[in-house]
C-alpha cells in the first residue's frame, strides 16, 4: 500500500514533528513525505488531496505541523483499513484534556471528548474531529465533490473548521468517521507522553 504523510504548513515544521514522522514504523507500506507551505490550511488540505490522486497513492496521512505522532501511528491507523481514521490529539492550549474528537450523536461539534471520556485501546465511530491526525482513504476525495476542505463562516457569525467541513461532507455521503483512541498524539503547546 502506498500511503503520502503530508503535512499543511503556512511556514514551518516544528523540529519535533518532522523527526516524529521521520521515525514513523512504515509496516511494511510504502511511505512518502510532502509538505504544502504558504497556504491557507484549507487550500493546503485540497492540495494534499490532489497530489495523492494524481500520485496514485491508497491512502494520505495528514499530520499538522506541530503535532507529535506515535510511532506505531501507520500500523494502528490502518489495521483494520477504514476510509477515515483519526488519531486522537489535544486541543491547543487546553487546560481540560479536550481532544479533537467529536461525540455522535444528535449535537453539534460542540461536545469533544477528553482523555477522561475516551475509550482506551479502540477504534470508535465519531461525529467527526479535527485532522491533526488523520488517515483518509484516497478513494474518498474521488467520490466527494471538491472542494474537500473548506472554512464556513454562518451569518450567526458562528464557524465550521475545514476539517470538520470534510467530517459532515463525508458523513452526509455515507462514510462513516472512526478515531483510533490508541493513537495518541503529543501537541506542541501541551504535549502528553504515553
């Protein structure tokens, strides 16, 4: 299987993700590195997309710029193979424990999980969550009309990250979001060791 680690950066790549990257156990897959620097992180993410059709690749992995992937990350994000995985990682500057990952249910993208609330050692369907992380199937994009990644803006003044556009996207198509509560990523503003 061919799989693209992509990372969407405006400027740089913390030290401490590209060597998290560098170090990732490929399991047996062929693995390749791009980074897209100098776009908005929506345009990056289509960008992404784009170059993993055209590349023929199976399978993107994004990883955001600052963040700290485990080493194990491609063989738990892939066994079993899913169309969508996310790997769990702390919101930014949190004091709470809050994770990116979206309960489902009938709320909004308003309830995320903590690392209280969150199953250990289990792949679970989500509502959605945030793409600091995430094994998306290439398969996806050519059956989702693009864009694929977009940041809404409501006249409620209310807002819909582009990761979470590509969640609903993907959800109201019939694809179903899993998390991987085993693949658990460090952020460089709060970096948890497991």
């Amino acid at each position: 299987m061919r799989i693209l680690v992509a990372v969407p950066t405006y400027e740089n790549i913390c030290p401490e993700t590209f060597k998290s990257i560098y170090d990732l156990d490929k399991d047996g897959h062929q693995v390749d590195f791009e980074f897209v620097k100098g776009y908005d992180c929506p345009t990056a993410r289509n960008n992404i997309a784009k170059k993993a059709i055209e590349g023929g690749y199976d399978y993107v992995l994004y990883v955001d710029s600052d963040v700290i992937v485990p080493k194990d990350t491609v063989r738990l994000l892939t066994d079993p193979f899913s169309n969508i995985v996310l790997g769990c990682c702390p919101r930014k500057n949190n004091t709470d424990g809050r994770i990116e990952i979206y309960h489902t249910g009938t709320f909004s993208f308003t309830k995320p999980y903590t690392y209280n609330t969150l199953p250990n050692n289990d792949r679970i369907v989500v509502k959605g969550g945030g793409f600091a992380c995430a094994m998306i199937n290439v398969s996806v994009f050519k059956l989702l009309p693009f864009p694929w990644f977009r940041y809404v803006t409501y006249e409620d003044g209310s807002s819909l990250s582009e990761d979470l556009f590509f969640c609903l996207r993907a959800a109201e198509s019939g694809f179903v979001i899993e998390a991987d509560t085993r693949v658990r990523c460090g952020h460089m503003a709060r970096y948890f060791q497991w």
